[in-house]
C-alpha cells in the first residue's frame, strides 16, 4: 500500500477518515452536476457521525466515496491511514474487505442463500468462510435460530439484523449505515438502535445516513450537507 507522506504528517493521530476538499462531479445532459463540493471532514477513531441532509445533497454519494464503491473527481480521502486512491483495483478489494462494514437500507441479501450464507458470503470476500464463526455472529444479534432461513421468510428487521452480523463478520474497524431503520417499524428500530449503541461503545467508528432526528440524536455529531457542502457541523448531544 502506497501512502502519501504530506498527507500522513498532517492527519491527526487519531483519525480513522480525513477528507480533503473532496468533489464528485458527474455529466448530465444539462451539464455537469457537482454532487459533492469541496468536502472537508475529519472522523476519529471511535467516533460516531450522523450525516443529514435533504433529498439530492449529496450524503449517499458521500457514503459511497467513504465505501469505496465510487471515486471522488478531485481531492484526498484517508482511511484507516491509508491515502485508497493509491491502491490497486485487488487491494482496493482486500482493503474495503477488511476495514469497512456496510449496513444498508434496502438489506441487499443473496434471496437464494439463508441467512448464515448471506454472512458467510462477507466473509469469502475478505479471505476463506467459516461457518460456526458466521452462526456465533447470527446468536450475537439475536437470530441462531433463524440461521437456516432464506431472506423471504425474515422480518424486515430480522434481515437488518443479518446486515448488521455480515457488516461486522470481518471484524472492521469502520461501520457506514446508510438510513439504516429507515425500512423498519417502530420496534425494530429500537433494536437496531441499541445494537448500533453498542458496537459504538465497543469503539466501532460509525458514519451514518438518516433522516431521523432521533437516530442522528444518537451519535456524537451531526454533519449537514446542502448542495454538496457541508452546510454545518453540532454535537448531537
């Protein structure tokens, strides 16, 4: 992995995300829209960010670029000490693999596979599967016995649920949750939020989407996008 010095000598000891004058800018038949504008934010290690913002201001582009799934048009993003854009395509995979963990709003399980292939599919990804470790993460949130279920005949928050055990199967450092409650009722999101309390008190560093001002209530700062910019930055508390 190739880091860049300047870089390495600014961030802060304990930043596990620093973004530097971060842009994304795609073409349209109108022209070029700029879905992020010059984006600067530093996370901590332990920290836990809610991202909020209106519909178009750039958060779920925010969270891709922090992913790993899409490439900013100009800047630095550092994670975990590492300069990603330096990476090849297979250490690109092996780094979003070992680092970060998705937790999605719309699930995005295997339907074909049951609920322990679904994680044991995260971990064939990140280097060889293990099944009783993928049923120890099941019994973790709540579901050894509903291992052998097909995503279908899971409640939505039975399946966020797997999300959660197949976000955190590779033991990484970084969870991004992108409007994770946002399919649930009101009683599985009580759960979803205090398993997310409780990998934050673990020392997880969560970035998370949402448009809930209870769920952003939980976190320790909440960043407001607007047009692409961050348009301001408050403690949650």
């Amino acid at each position: 992995m190739i880091l860049e010095t300047s870089l390495q000598s600014a961030t802060p000891p304990d930043a596990v995300i620093e973004l530097r004058d971060l842009t994304r800018e795609y073409a349209s038949r109108a022209g070029v829209v700029r879905a992020l504008n010059a984006i600067s934010l530093t996370v901590q290690r332990g920290e836990w960010i809610a991202i909020m913002g209106p519909s178009g201001s750039g958060k779920s582009t925010l969270v891709n670029i922090l992913g790993c799934l899409d490439q900013p048009t100009a800047g630095t993003m550092r994670i975990a000490g590492t300069d990603v854009h330096q990476l090849s395509r297979q250490e690109l995979d092996r780094f979003r693999a070992e680092k970060i963990g998705f937790i999605f709003q719309q699930f995005h399980l295997i339907p074909y596979l049951t609920a322990v292939e679904n994680i044991m599919l995260a971990q064939y990804f990140h280097s060889m599967t293990d099944e009783p470790e993928a049923l120890r993460a099941l019994e973790h949130v709540g579901l050894a016995d509903r291992a052998q279920h097909l995503p279908s005949q899971l409640s939505g928050g039975e399946q966020q649920r797997v999300c959660i055990a197949r976000a955190l199967i590779n033991q990484p450092p970084i969870l991004l949750a992108d409007e994770p409650t946002g399919n649930l009722d009101a009683a599985n999101q009580q759960i979803v939020q205090e398993h997310l309390r409780a990998l934050h008190r673990a020392g997880r560093t969560i970035v998370m989407v949402t448009h809930d001002p209870e769920m952003a209530a939980l976190a320790d700062r909440v960043v407001e996008l607007h047009h692409g910019r961050i348009a301001a930055e408050r403690s949650a508390s």
